[in-house]
C-alpha cells in the first residue's frame, strides 16, 4: 500500500512538484541580487494576510496573495526610493507580518494556532483539489514569465546600472520580480510553509552554486535540487509523520552539504591541474605577439 | 554640420544639496576620442553618469545625437563600460552570458537569433577572451573582467562608448589589450570618451583631454605632447617651456 494510493498525497506530490520548480526559479534571481531573504520577508507579511482570510472568513489563499504582492512592492518602492536600505526594509516585514498575523488570528472567531502551525511549516493533508488548480495555474503564469523575461531579469540583476543604459525597463523588471517572489511565496505556502518556504527558493541555488560556474546552469541544477527536496520531503513526511517543510528543508541542506563537498573535492582535483592549463593557454595567444 | 554626438551644457549635478558637478559645457563630435581627467572626487565619474542618465542633471541641457536626452531611446548606439567592481554577484554568470546581456538592448524580449550570437561571438573575440567563454567571470583576473565590460559594451556595435576607468587595477598586458581593441575601434569611426587618471597605453589614441578639479572645467583642449610623460615619472618631467605649457602639464600629471 503506497502512500501515493491517497488522493491527498497526489495532490501534495503535484503540489510539491511545482514549488520545487517555481521556488529556486525565482530565488536564483533573489539571490543574484543578494536579496536572499526577500522570500522570508515577504512569507511573514503573507502570514498577516492568513489571518485576515481568518478574520474576514475568506480563503487564506486570497488574502495571502494580495498581502503579500502588496509587501513585495513596498519592500521594493522603500529599496528604489527610500533611504532606509534594504535590509533594514526587510527586517520592518519581517517584525510586522509575524505581529500582525498573530494579533488578527487571536481576534479571528474560529483562529486557532493549529491552524496558524499548518500554514507556518505546511502539512500534506493540507492542499485541497482547488488549492491544486489555484497552484498550478500561478506556477504556470510564474514559470512563463520567467521564461520570457528571465534574460533581462538577469541583467539587471547582475548589474542594475548597465541594464538602465540599456534601456532595459528596469524599475518595471524590479516590481516583476517582487511579485513573482509574492506569488511564489503563496505557491508554496500550503506544502512548505511560510516560514520555510524562502529556504527552497535559496538553498536549491546555493547548493547549484558549488557544483556549476554558469547561471544557466546554476538554475538548471537549482531546479532539479528543488524538485527533488520537495518531492522527497513530501513522501517522506508521509511516512515519518512530519511537517512536510521542515523535512524539505532539512533534506534540501543535506544536499546542499553533499553538493559542497563534491564541489570542493573536484575544485581540488582540477584546481592544480586543469585551471591553471587553461588559464596559461588561453593568455598565450593574445600576450605571444607582443 | 551633423549633430554633436554629447552636446552638455552648463550641466550641473549636486548630491544631496552638494556640488558634485557646475555649470559644465561638453561638446563631443563624432570621431572624437576624449580623455576626461581629474583627481578623485574631481567629479569625473559624475560627468559621465550625467551623460548616460545615471545621475540625475540638476541645471542644464542635454544631448546626445541631436535629440534631447529626456527623449533619447537610441540605447543601443552607446556602449558603456562601468568601473569593475570588486564585489560579485551572488550567482556566477560565465563569460558569455555576462556579455550577451549587452545584446539586450536591441533584442528587447524576443529570442535570439543567429545574428546575436554572432554579435556575442565577435564581441569576446575582440578582447581576445574567446578560450574563456565559457568560464565564470569570478575566475578572471581583474584584466580579464575588464575586457568582458568592453566586449559587452561592443555587442550592438555602438557609436559611442564611453569607459570609466577601464585600467584602474589592471595589469600592463590588459591594458595594451585594452588600448589595442580601442585603437580598432576609433578606427572604424567609434566616438570614445574615457574616464581615467592615467592614460598608459591609451596615450597615443586620445585627441582631446578634459580635465576636472572640484566639479569644474579646468582645462579642455589638445592632450599636451605625451611621450614624455607617460614614458617617464611625472615629478620627474622636463623642463616646462612657458606658462600654456605648463598648465597643461602641472594639470596632466594628476594621480
């Protein structure tokens, strides 16, 4: 008897499936632009909107996406324009969503804190046939955009002041990518959690990090370690009886040690031997003629 | 008469309610390779950011090819080639997609074609990093980094590029690389303005140097005759024949 014969482990599976691709597809952004804890941020203001879905007995879900878009923006307009820095406007997210969200959820009729536990560090039985249909339809808006506009979104992340001479739409790209971060943030809510769930949209990149020199193909392999910890996390939690986040993430950072090990020992491998060949080869014919 | 390529006038930049920038005029015709000198703080790096509208003009009018900068959208004529920065990104980018992001600027969304890639190809092929395309840019010396800014700047062919101190920390064959892909350039009819304190190999492609002190014009003309002193320690310089001479040397020999 498989776990997978349960309806509710298909659609935690399915469910997992999607924040394994969505969560680093759009973290590998975040963490380029070394805003590795927006995720975070935005997850604690996503809190405050459960529990006005709580307060107004409305789903969640809802709430959850319009506070959160609404957090990522101000986060980023008070990075674009204010003077506080950026992670000082992250810490402000972070103290008020976690306070808002407990002090609505004590006035909410029915609030409860299993039901706050669920939502903080996800559980599998969780993610009901619409929470599916609403979740894949975001992924799938999320995974397009990125696929359109992921090239300009790397330019101008990994040099803002370029991109702008480039004419890029750069304040336009940086509101897109907040967003994005919301809506992943909501994506993954149900399965991961919200206090876990900036750790599959950063540690699946840094694991890629220690074994790629890319971004192409840093997001290649962050993808395929996202999916991995999400789907394992979820069939193991089954069988553990665990929260499904903090078995992901647990095994998402188990992957990130063994991909920094492997990492180190082919570096040291290569490092006296191939690097330096290289290096040497390629100078050569341009120095030569000199 | 074609337009200007930069046509600044009275242009002035203050930081915070102080002065970075006054009343500076700066025309730069096609053709033109000018020098913009000064000592730290002279407010040379903010000239060009003003040019390219990074900072903001608080007083005066811009141009560049003829149209006004707050209708220009032309991006793609300018290559603009940063101070390297020691600090990375949080996630490596190889060679290659560091300067194909300079594409970006005529491709806007659409895929890429045949005709980008070969625009990429010769770009890196021009600073002679063709054997590292596919090597993380953190790997680079800091040389090296540098010719990946000008290879991207090079990749939609622009009439103008502008360079802000593009030897500062750069190793002496890096910088005859970087005098060498100029001097191709300006060849083929490239207008360059170059941010520096010193000139190195460079000296012999520049027609015009712009020297800065505290946000003023201090001197713009004919770079003075050079051999000499960058072959040799300025404060070792020979002797200064007459006062235009030695403005322009006593303004050259800033560090």
């Amino acid at each position: 008897m498989s776990a997978l014969e349960f309806d509710f482990m298909q659609r935690a599976l399915v469910a997992a499936l999607l924040v394994g691709l969505t969560a680093p597809a759009v973290g590998v952004f975040l963490v380029q632009r070394r805003l590795a804890l927006m995720g975070d941020g935005i997850g604690h203001v996503a809190l405050t909107g459960v529990a006005l879905g709580f307060l107004l007995s409305t789903a969640p879900v809802l709430t959850a996406v319009v506070t959160a878009i609404a957090g990522a923006v101000v986060i980023e307009l008070v990075r674009q324009h204010g003077r506080t820095g950026g992670d000082v406007a992250l810490a402000l997210l972070f103290y008020g969503g976690i306070a808002g969200g407990v002090l609505l959820i004590g006035l909410a009729p029915g609030g409860s804190n299993a039901n706050l536990l669920s939502y903080l560090f996800g559980s599998l039985t969780a993610v009901s046939p619409a929470d599916v249909v609403v979740i894949s339809a975001l992924s799938g808006a999320l995974l397009l955009t990125l696929a359109v506009v992921g090239r300009q979104l790397f330019a101008v992340c990994h040099d803002e002041e370029y991109a702008r001479v480039a004419g890029l739409p750069v304040r336009t790209l940086n509101l897109l990518l907040a967003v994005s971060a919301a809506v992943t943030v909501t994506v993954a809510m149900r399965v991961v959690g919200l206090l876990l769930v900036s750790a599959l949209m950063v540690v699946p990149v840094a694991t890629a990090q220690q074994l790629v020199r890319g971004f192409r193909a840093t997001v290649v392999v962050s993808l395929v370690a996202g999916v991995l910890a999400a789907t394992s996390g979820v069939l193991g939690s089954y069988y553990v009886d665990a929260a499904p986040g903090a078995l992901i993430v647990v095994l998402a950072l188990c992957g990130f040690a063994v991909a920094t090990l492997a990492g180190t020992l082919v570096r040291r491998l290569r490092g006296t031997s191939t690097a330096t060949a290289s290096e040497t080869v390629s100078l050569l014919p341009r120095e030569a003629h000199r | 008469m074609t337009d200007p390529v930069i046509d600044l006038r009275g242009g002035s930049v203050h930081y915070d309610g102080r002065p970075a920038l006054e009343a500076v005029d700066l025309q730069v015709v096609a053709g033109e390779v000018v020098a913009v000198l000064g000592a730290n703080g002279s407010g040379k790096s903010t000239l060009v950011r003003a040019l390219l509208g990074l900072v903001p003009l608080s007083a005066g009018q811009l141009s560049l090819f003829g149209t006004p900068a707050a209708h220009f959208h032309d991006w793609p004529r300018i290559g603009w080639v940063p101070q390297r920065t020691a600090a990375s990104t949080g996630v490596p980018a190889t060679v290659g997609e560091v300067v194909a992001t300079g594409r970006l600027a005529v491709r806007g969304l659409r895929p890429a074609r045949a005709a980008d890639r070969v625009a990429v190809a010769r770009a890196i092929d021009a600073v002679g990093l063709t054997a590292r395309t596919k090597d993380s840019v953190g790997t680079l010396s800091g040389g090296q980094q540098q010719r990946v800014l000008i290879a991207r700047a090079l990749t939609c062919d622009p009439d103008l590029l502008v360079l802000d101190e593009p030897t500062a920390g750069v190793d002496a064959e890096s910088q005859h690389a970087l005098a060498d892909t100029l001097a191709a350039l300006v060849a083929g009819g490239t207008t360059v303005v170059v941010v520096t304190h010193e000139l190195g190999p460079m000296s012999d492609l520049v027609t015009r140097a712009v020297t800065l002190a505290a946000g003023r014009v201090l001197h713009d003309g004919p770079p003075p005759d050079l051999d000499h002193l960058h072959l040799h320690d300025p404060h070792h310089a020979h002797p200064v024949h007459g006062p235009h001479s030695r403005t322009r040397s006593s303004t050259w020999g800033l560090r």
